[in-house]
C-alpha cells in the first residue's frame, strides 16, 4: 500500500471528529498599571484630584482589569473626599442645632 493512498471509510461509519482542545485561558501579564494597583488606591487617599485624574484615565482603558482599579480609584477618592466631609458637615449641623434646642429651652422658664 503506498502512502499515497489514503485509507477509506465504510459508508456506514460516522466521520471522525477531532478532539476538543480546550481555548487557552489568558493570563494577565503584569504591566505597568495593574502592578502598581495599591500606588493607585494610596494616590487616591491621599492626592484626591491625583486619584481622581488617574481614576478617569484607568476607567477609559480597554482592560477590564484596569478599568476595574480605575473604579477602584475613583469610589475612593469619592467617598473619602466628598461624602465623608457632607456626613460631618451634617453630624456638626445637627449637634448645632441640639445644642441650640437645648439652650432655648433652658432659657425659657417652664410654666407652673
């Protein structure tokens, strides 16, 4: 039999499917914004406007990685930078006025 011939299949038989080779599961290769992930969150506390430039331009990325830190970044510098001082602003707000409701009512004489 020379090997140009190729072996023939009976009529009957089904085609021979290939084995299924699993896709390659990609991996992240560290590069140079998601190895610094935690120089990110820091720049976020502590440089707001930094944080929040920065969390802007991660969020504008392809990467889902990245985009994701960008987020991150972003939710930080928000809530550490803009909530937290309303929610004390209020909290100074209402202990004011406690503390105004108080001495009013200290001042008015209670009636017999």
């Amino acid at each position: 039999m020379s090997p140009a011939k190729k072996a023939r299949v009976p009529a009957g038989s089904p085609p021979k499917v290939p084995a299924r080779i699993p896709a390659p599961v990609p991996t992240l290769a560290p590069d140079g914004i998601t190895s610094y992930t935690w120089v990110w969150y820091l720049l976020s506390v502590f440089v707001p406007f930094a944080g929040i430039l920065i969390a802007l331009f991660l969020y504008d990325q392809e990467n889902w990685t990245v985009r994701k830190i960008g987020r991150n970044c972003l939710l930080i510098a928000f809530v550490l930078w803009i909530l937290l001082p309303i929610l004390f602003l209020m909290l100074a707000l209402l202990i004011t006025a406690i503390a105004v409701a108080g001495s009013v009512s200290d001042a008015v004489a209670p009636s017999d």
